[in-house]
C-alpha cells in the first residue's frame, strides 16, 4: 500500500533529510490516518537525525523537546514535529521515560508506540512500513498494544483511556488481551495529572460513542472523580445527540451522572477535572435550571432571565436525557431576532424618560414589563406599540 496523500512542504522536509543521508519517515497519527482514508490535520516526522543535526538543516526550528529527541520545524505552510529515533529508559512516574537512547532503527522507534494503528510508517515514496500489524488492525476495527500490553500500561496508564478514546473515536473494539490489560492496571490511572484525563475524557465525549465514558467508569479508570464505579452508567449514549461543543457535552455528562449519582457535585467533579472557570460557572448555571420546557415563550422566558450559554447548557442537558429538541428552538428563537432580554426591545430607557418616565427603580420596573408583553407578543416589539403600552399605562 502507498501513501499518497502528503503534502509537498512535508515531503520537502523528507528529502531535506534524506539529502543529508539521514533516514526520515512519516510516523504514528498522519499515517494510521492516511491508511484509513480520513483527513490528516498533524504530521510527525521520525528521523535518524539528532536533533541538532535537524535544527542546522531548516531555516527555522524550535527545540520543543530536545531532552526527548523532538524539535519543531515552521514552514509557511505549518509545522511539523521532527522526531529523532528512540527507545525509552524506565517510566517512574508512570507518565514521561525516565530517559530516552537515540537510535538508528525505525523498527525499534516504532516498537515503543502505544498501539499498533499508532505504530505505523511511510517513506518519502509512500510505502508503507507496518512491523506489528496496524493496517490489519484497522481493517478488523481493533485496538491492539504493540508488545505487552501490561508493559505499556505499566510505563504510561494514560494508555488505557487513550484506548477507550481511539475506540470511541474510530468506532473500534478493544482486543481481548488489551482490554484485560487495562482491568488489571485500571488502579494506576488515579495518579495521572488530571489535565492529562480531562484532555482523553473530553475527547472521547466529543466522539460520535461519547458512552464510551462509561466504560471507563466502569473499569475504575475515573474513580479518583466519581462516587460510584463498576457500573457502566446508562444514558451517555444521549450525549451523540448534542452538537459538536465541548460545554454542551461536558454539561449533559455531569447532569446524567448526577441525575445517578455518579458524581457528587457538577462544581466538585469539574473543578478536580481542571475545567476553566467558564466552563464550570456555565455549566453549575445551566443545571440550576432545572427541568427545560418545550414550549416557545417558557423558553423565551428562561433566556430573559439567564445568560444564553447556560440556557443553551440546560437545553443540551435535557435533549441528551430525552432526545428533544430544546437546544434547536433556543437557536431558532436566536437566530429570528424574536426578542427575550431587555436588550432587544425596540425602546429603551432613554425613551421612556423623555416621555416623561421617572429615574429610578420604576423606570427598570417598566421596562420588565414591556419585556414580558414583548415575550407573549413577539409581533408587538415595535417602538410605537410599546410607547403607547406606557403612555395608557396598559401593562
């Protein structure tokens, strides 16, 4: 099988390379991709070079780890990760290789790699080179380790979600072995940084099988942030019917597992996950909500009286539980201009005052009221209606 879909700044790259004498192939994501037919959006780069070798050869590189072999080369058109061959001393801490030997073999760089769709290769003409078996991986729909899995969960136990993330990602199942791999290391996820879980977890959401994060719960990987394991929780299935935004999706995952009690709070579980704080003050907003309804004018209601983001939350919370419909009326009342916040009244302060209105707690007062009759009455939201609504005291 060839490659045949690398751009000319990357196959520059290569030959520059190559033009040295040094070997330099296409690596891990860019080809498993390329194999699979999908869009590659990052290319990496593995070489015999050593880094500074690499940084001589292009005009403009930054060494983005040096200590680990990796320098970044910028072109016009982008940059790319530059990676000399290694193999990787003992993982103490469970997350980075205590030290890393440069090499001379691809086979061995490749033989380090988490799994073996990741563990693939492509020359400058395209070939391939698939030592432990990606491509037929691929074409079975498997995630496999490369070697042991209990050795690539023992050096990194981030490996365990990231293969529950390429699984829900691909629509793959994880083989036997690996997957008894990661309930006899499941334990070791609790000390990864919880940036690290947080980066898999809202991956795997975003995914087209966002259930796939009960799986993990399940296994006991996320028990440093739930209440409750060793059941797969039911529901997250609803997620997939939520737009494409990881504020929706994170929303609806904690409204379902505390609707469970798989969580003790939504702040509690956000916050220990290192969400930003928009994304946690958001998402506590929106669940204060309650339950959403589907009728026009409540919706147009809650918009009045909530910021739109945690509206949006709420709705997304409740269309994953029930498969509504919530979010798209919010986005279609947005989108028609029908007004729902003080903001959008065709008259303001200013023009009641000049009508003679007074300054002060009544003037808001007033304005509150047009906003509640311009709510039921979306045609009625024109500055002469709502003028003379206030000179005939009609409201």
């Amino acid at each position: 099988m060839k490659i045949t879909v690398t751009p000319e700044y990357i196959t520059k790259i290569l030959r520059t390379l190559a033009s040295e004498g040094h070997a330099a192939f296409l690596v891990g994501g860019c080809v498993r991709d390329a194999v699979m037919e999908k869009p590659v959006n990052d290319w990496d780069l593995a070489t015999s070079a050593a880094p500074v070798d690499v940084a001589r050869l292009f005009s403009k590189t930054v060494l983005t780890g040096e200590k680990f072999g990796t320098v970044t080369v910028v072109l016009p058109e982008c940059s790319a990760e530059v990676t000399t061959f290694r193999t990787e001393g003992e993982y103490t801490d469970g997350r980075r290789p205590d030290n890393v030997r440069f090499v001379s073999s691809l086979n061995e760089d490749l033989s380090r790699r988490d799994f073996t769709i990741n563990a693939m290769a492509a020359s400058v003409e395209g070939e391939l080179i698939d030592p432990f078996g990606g491509k037929e991986d691929i074409e079975a729909g498997i995630i496999r380790c490369v070697g042991g899995p209990n050795t690539r969960f023992n050096e990194d136990a981030l490996r365990m979600l990231r293969a529950f993330r390429f699984s829900a990602q691909l629509g793959f199942d994880i083989e036997q072995e690996t997957l008894q791999a990661i309930y006899s290391n499941a334990g070791a996820a609790s000390k990864l940084s919880a940036e690290r879980v947080r980066v898999e977890l809202e991956k795997t959401l975003m995914s087209q099988r966002p259930e796939t994060t009960g799986e993990m719960i399940k296994l006991g990987l996320l028990d440093r942030y739930m209440a409750l394991s060793g059941k797969k929780p039911d529901g997250l299935e609803g997620i997939a019917w939520l737009p494409e935004e990881p504020m929706l999706r994170w929303c609806a995952f904690c409204a379902i597992l505390l609707a469970m009690n798989y969580i003790r709070s939504t702040m509690e579980t956000l916050y220990n996950l290192r969400l930003d704080s928009k994304t946690i003050k958001t998402c506590l907003r929106a669940l204060a909500i309650g339950e959403f309804p589907s009728q026009r004018t409540l919706i147009k209601w809650i918009l009045s009286k909530n910021d739109i983001g945690a509206v949006r939350c709420a709705a997304a919370a409740s269309d994953a539980k029930n498969y509504g419909t919530a979010l798209q009326s919010i986005d279609e009342i947005i989108e028609s201009g029908e007004c729902y916040s003080i903001d959008g009244l065709a008259v303001t302060g200013r023009d009641l005052l000049e009508l003679g209105h007074l300054q002060g707690p009544e003037l808001g007062d007033t304005l509150n009221k047009l906003l509640d009759y311009a709510v039921v009455n979306p045609d009625g939201n024109n500055r002469e209606t709502l003028l003379n609504l206030v000179e005939n005291a009609d409201l």
